[in-house]
C-alpha cells in the first residue's frame, strides 16, 4: 500500500508540475478566452453525466452537491461512484462522471478534492479524453485514503472532456473481487475551459436607415456564440457603449471571483434591440457599432458604420431682404433673399417654410419650399395693393424646424395711380396768388408733383415751380405761385402727381370735375399799352426744345450708364415752324438723386447754327436733367421735361480658389465703389450670383452687407456638385433707399468646380 501511495503522490506532483509550466505557456501566448466553472460545492450543483461500461449492474452513483442555503458548503458534499454487491467485475470495466467542454472549446484546466476506498485491483483515475478518442490519466489512486486530498492539472493543447474513473484496473480477461465494497468521490471542482471563438453579430434598424436622424431611434441585433455563450452585447457609439443588454447565464460569485455553474453557462443565440435618443449626441456624423461578448470574455465589435444625427432646427436666415430694396413698387413681383446660417457639422438647410400676412386679415398659410441650401424664394407675389409682410424660416434636410425663428420683410405693392384734383380759386376763375392741388395716395402716399399751365389757345406747357406739402391725415397739397408777368388771357393748368411707388397721375380738372382754368385780367390803363405793345407781342414766336440722353449711339429719355462714365446731353432749340434757333443760350440744371453728396449744377450751352446744342454730362451719381430756354423779345420761354440720367453703382469681386472640389470653401471679397454718396449706416447690401443657363437668368447664391469702407466679405460651400461644372459667379450691389445708384454688377467670376 505504501509504495502505490508513493506512485499517487509522484503521479499528482508531476500533474501539479505540468499544469504550472502550462499555465505559465498560456499567460505568454496571446490571449485566448477562458472561463472557470465551479462543480459540486458552493452551494453548486454538477453538470456532468454518470455512466457504467457494464450496464449498471456492477456499479452505482451517488451526488449530493448543493448543501442547503446557510449550511456548510462542503458539508457532505461529493460525486462518488459505488460497486455494487456483487463478485466480481471484469478488467478494464469502469464508471465514470463527465465533464464535457461545449462544442468548440476545451478544457485547459481542473483542480478540486478527490478521496476514495479502494480494494481488489480497483482505481480512481483522473483524466481528459482527448481529440483522439483515448483517455490520458493526470492522476491515479489504487489504495484506499478516505481523506480529502486537492489535485490540480492543466494541458495543451485544451481537452474536450474530463472524467473521474473507478476503474478495474485488470486486463480484460481478469476480475476485481467487489467484496468488500470499494469507491470513490470528488467535489469542489475548478474547471477551467479555454474558448477561442469570438461570438457574430448583425445589426439593423431605423438606427441604420441612412439619411439625417432625429429623436428615438431603434438599433436591431442579431448574436451567435458555439462555445461558452453570450454573455452580454452592447451598443456602441463612437467608441463608447451607449445600451448593454446583460443575458441571463447560469453564473455566480466565489471569492470575487465570477464562475459559471454549467460547462455552457449562457445562451448561444440572442435577437433585440436597443433604444437609441439620438438626442444624446451632438450633430453631425458619428460612428454606430455593436460588440458581442461571450462569457470566455471574447469580444467581436462589427466595424464602426457612419450615420447622421442632427436634432437641433437652423437658427433664423441671415440678412433676409427684398431684392431691390424694401422700398414701395408698382410691379407685383418680389425676390426674397437670404443668407443661409453656417450648420457646421449638422445637416445643411434642406427648405424653407413661408408665409404672408397682410390688411384684411389676408394670411397665405404656411407655404413650403425645398431645395438644398435654399438662399431665395424668387417670384413672391400679393393678392392686391397694400403693406405686407413675409416671414421666413428654415428647415434642416434632418427635418428640425423652429417656426419661432422666423424672420421678416415687408412686402410693399402699389399699382393705384394716386387721386389729384385742383382746388377751386377764389372768385369766378379769376386770377389766384396761388394754385393749389390735392393729391391722395391710399398706399405708397404721394411723393412728388407738378403744376403746369399754358393759353387756353396754346400748346406748350411750361412749369410752374411748385412745392408738395404733406399733412399728418397723409393727403398732400400740391402749392404753386401765380406768375405776375403772364399777358391777360385764360389759362390751363395742368397738375402731375407721383406716389411712392412711381404711380403716375396728370388731370387738369378742379376737386368738382370741372375744367381747371383761369382767367387773367388787364389792369386799367393798360390797354393802351397793350395796343401800343401789340405789333412787338405778335413778333414773339413760340420755342420748343427736344433733347436726349446720349451713350455709345443710344439715345433715351431715360438712360441708364455704366459706373464712371459720361454721357452726353443732345437736343435742338427750335421754333413753331421747327426751324432751328441759333446763337440762343440754354440753362442745364442738373439734380443729383437723393443720397449723393453732390449739389445741384447749372450749365449754359449755346445753340448752334441749326438750333443744336451738346454738352458732356460728367461721371456721377443718378441725377434728373432739366433744359431750359428763358426767352427773349422774339420767342417765348421753353423748357423741357426734366431727362433722368441713371448710374449703375461700381463694384469689384474677387473668389479664390477658383479650382475646387465638392465640399471645399469658396471665399469672395469685394468692394463698393461709392465716389458722391455715403456707404449705409448698416453696410452696403451686396448679392453674390450665380448664372442659370437654362433660365438665362442670374440667381442669388449669398447675401452680405458690406462695412463702412464699402469691404465685403463672403464664403460659401458647393456641397452637391457631381462630375465637373463651370459656374459664373457676380456680385451685385443692390439697390436702396437713399442709394443714389441704380443696381451694378462686377466682372463675372469663372470656376470650375469637380464633385
């Protein structure tokens, strides 16, 4: 007995020896996972299966494993093997308890307590069953020591099972006496199994639907394991977990120390999914992933896949005005134009919602407009006559809208002509001090006026200067001076009135529709005089003037001319007949529009030989041209109705790079040439364009205001360009109110822009 007790305890060292070298091989190999899982003590049962080679009729099993809650965890416990009583049992004839590691793993490790009585040729044998089929034997025992003894073993490569033997330890042909009785026990088993496959997983789910999210999304999954099982997955958002799902695995805490209690303690597939308030998260891109653990602690994390978030509504547009001004027109067309604010990161501006409200009660309902980094709503129109007003706010291509961030502009359209009418004089049509005019506009108010006056027998109208005077009722008076030195006779007069929107009216009939004329006296004693005076009065003819704004062979009434350019005034002084009067001199008044610096200019020209007369009209600001002939004792005075000279106001734009690619930043930067006037107290307003070949028309891409100096700067970023465009880019300067410019354009800019 002594010398098999000393082959047991040579046999358990050299175990001890090799799980040890094992065990340090292992912690220099990479990492594989591995789990321990506690048997038969601890308050733990056993996963293992009993068998008997000779059908059960030679032995028996015994297991009491998990002692009562409070008890003594050791207590009794043990797996034991019995003989039966009987004679005998043939060699080789064994019972056994199994261990056996889940399909892909193995068992690199076992320790616990074994004891056991043993007679006759019978043996507790330890031992893996390996990829072959045999059976190898760390440990044996052939004499009885009823004494609780541990054991440790390790192996390499891992083992698919391990077994507790009573074993007959005789060949076949020989039998072991089983009187009297022998067997043998073991608890408080450490079995440690090596798993080297991580676990699979899918994912899915509106998390994943592409496009910019909002709100609550759902994150799907779907996880596999062959070998220990899952232990927990989780979802992971730019590197960090977001949502774990902890699955039910058959587990529990020794020493600080988490052990499975089943060789397969967790589930091996799992379907479910994760709540994701994208709300969370800031916006712009971010990285989703899923990670799926196994309890062998092998992770799998599928590769990061990028979805948008943006939960956040556009701040309100930048810089929203009308095009031309948020000045009064008679032309039921507005273009609103904005500037876009920078989204950084979050979805760019995907539309823009709309709505007009305006007298009566008037409400267009909110109206929607769609398009990528929509900058214009072109084309607004208004029911009718009237002070409107738009609001504008945006919408993000996630869907984020903030009807309180709206932004508004007034819509002002006035196509009524305003009412004029002359106030009846004192007396019966005779001579007046002064020659008054009422003048009523329902909307744009009225804004200027003029009285004219010519001989009931006669076809020129000459101006009488006259003032526009407005009360606090907005109705205004039109007030001209009675001329002292008109000839007796009866006069016309004829009263010109313009409201805010460029309406124009002309009537020469009194408040009560009659005709507005008025009948000028001789004084007494004149008479005589007038006789005396008639030879000469018949010798005056009548002078007409025509004259016309020049430019590079045009010739208008109204012309319009580049930034620092001059212009000329051409016309012809000439007499009823229309023979031309030479040698006359003519007064050129020239009125700067409101805004300029400049004063008002008065030139004489000389007519020439066939009554023509030229003069070079100076770069400038917009102005209005009136000529003039005083008359002599031959012709009466002639004038013309005042000729409007306008200027488009000078700017310069420049944009770098003017090479890009999709998605990078163009810069602009410019400056308003403003020689005569002064630069709005708020900025110049400046449009940069685009041209629109299919619609041949030029189309607002930013809106900005320039500083004080007349320096713009601007940026802006092609997102959606595909393949190669050219685009031609300008800038505008707008008109407004006190600007006494009419709307000039730069140099266009070329770019070629590659998606």
């Amino acid at each position: 007995m002594s010398g098999a007790r000393s082959g047991f305890v040579r046999t358990v060292a050299l175990g001890v020896a090799l799980a040890l070298a094992l065990l340090l091989l292992g912690a220099r190999e990479a990492g594989a996972g591995k789990y321990a899982v506690a048997q038969c003590g601890w308050h733990i049962g056993a996963d293992a299966d009993w068998a008997d080679t000779t059908g059960g009729a030679k032995f028996r099993p015994d297991a009491y494993c998990a002692a009562p809650p409070g008890a003594d965890p050791f207590a009794g416990v043990h797996l034991k093997s019995f003989t039966r009583n009987a004679s005998t049992v043939s060699g080789t004839r064994y019972a056994r308890w199994r261990w056996t590691a889940p399909p892909g793993t193995g068992i690199s490790r076992v320790s616990g307590t074994w004891w056991h009585a043993l007679h006759d040729g019978l043996e507790q044998r330890l031992g893996v069953a390996n990829w072959n089929g045999g059976f190898d034997v760390f440990a044996r025992a052939a004499s009885t020591d009823v004494t609780p003894r541990g054991f440790v073993a390790g192996f390499a490569p891992a083992m698919p099972a391990f077994e507790d033997r009573l074993l007959c330890a005789r060949v076949e042909s020989k039998w072991c006496a089983l009187s009297p009785g022998s067997w043998s026990a073991i608890r408080a088993l450490t079995i440690t199994v090596q798993d080297d496959y991580a676990p699979g997983s899918s994912v899915s789910g509106d998390m994943l639907a592409g496009g910019w999210l909002r709100g609550d999304r759902k994150l799907g999954y779907g996880a596999t394991d062959v070998g220990a099982g899952l232990s927990h997955t989780e979802a992971i958002v730019d590197g960090t977990p977001v949502f774990r799902h902890d699955h039910p695995c058959n587990a529990a805490s020794i020493g600080g120390e988490r052990r499975a209690t089943t060789m397969r303690p967790c589930p091996t597939d799992r379907v479910g999914y994760y709540p994701i308030a994208t709300t969370r998260f800031s916006d712009g891109p971010h990285g989703v992933s899923h990670c799926a653990t196994d309890f062998a602690g092998n992770p799998n994390c599928l590769p990061a896949r990028t979805v948008l978030i943006d939960n956040n509504p556009p701040a309100h547009p930048r810089n929203l005005a009308v095009a031309g001004a948020e000045r009064w027109r008679r032309v039921n067309e507005f273009d609103i134009v904005w500037a876009n604010p920078d989204q950084g990161p979050a979805s760019p501006i995907g539309g823009a919602h709309w709505r007009i409200a305006g007298p009566g009660g008037y409400d267009s309902g909110v109206k929607y407009a769609a398009g990528r980094d929509i900058v214009s709503l072109p084309d607004r129109f208004v029911p009718r006559a009237g002070a409107y007003s738009l609001d504008v706010w945006l919408r993000d291509e996630a869907g984020n809208v903030a009807p309180g961030s709206a932004v508004s502009v007034p819509l002002r359209f006035d196509d009524v002509p305003p009412a004029v009418g002359f106030e009846a004089p004192p007396g019966d049509g005779a001579q007046p001090e002064q020659v008054r005019a009422r003048v009523s506009d329902a909307h744009s108010g009225p804004a200027a006026g003029e009285v004219h006056l010519r001989r009931l027998d006669g076809h020129a109208w000459s101006e009488l200067p006259a003032k526009l005077r407005l009360d606090a009722a907005g109705t205004a008076t039109l007030i001209a001076r009675w001329p002292g030195d008109l000839s007796p006779g009866t006069y016309v007069l004829r009263a010109d009135a313009v409201d805010g929107a460029g309406n124009a009216a002309s009537t020469t009939r009194r408040l009560d529709g009659t005709e507005m004329t008025v009948r000028k006296v001789a004084a007494p004693g004149s008479v005589a005089r007038a006789r005396r005076a008639e030879p000469a009065r018949r010798a005056r003819g009548k002078a007409r003037i025509f004259a016309r704004l020049a430019w590079r062979g045009r010739l208008r009434s109204e012309l319009t001319v580049p930034f620092g350019v001059a212009a000329t005034l051409r016309g012809r002084l000439v007499d009823a007949d229309g023979a031309g009067l030479a040698g006359r001199v003519l007064r050129v008044l020239a009125r700067p529009s409101r805004g300029s610096l400049g004063k008002r200019r008065v030139a004489r020209v000389r007519s020439g030989r066939h009554g023509g007369f030229r003069l070079r009209l100076p770069a400038g600001t917009s102005r209005r041209i009136a000529v003039s002939f005083r008359g002599d004792d031959r012709l009466d005075p002639a004038r013309r109705r005042p000729l409007r000279l306008r200027v488009r106001g000078g700017i310069d734009l420049r944009a770098a790079p003017t090479a890009l690619r999709t998605g990078e930043v163009l810069r602009f930067r410019g400056r308003v040439r403003a020689p005569g006037a002064t630069i709005p107290r708020r900025g110049k307003l400046v449009a940069i364009q685009y041209y629109e070949s299919a619609a041949r028309r030029w189309r607002p891409v930013v809106l900005t205001r320039s500083d004080h100096a007349g320096r713009f700067r601007a940026r802006y970023r092609f997102r959606y360009v595909s393949g190669s465009a050219r685009i031609r880019l300008r800038a505008l300067a707008l008109a407004e109110e006190r600007w006494p410019y009419a709307p000039g354009a730069s140099r266009p800019v070329l770019l070629r822009v590659t998606g």
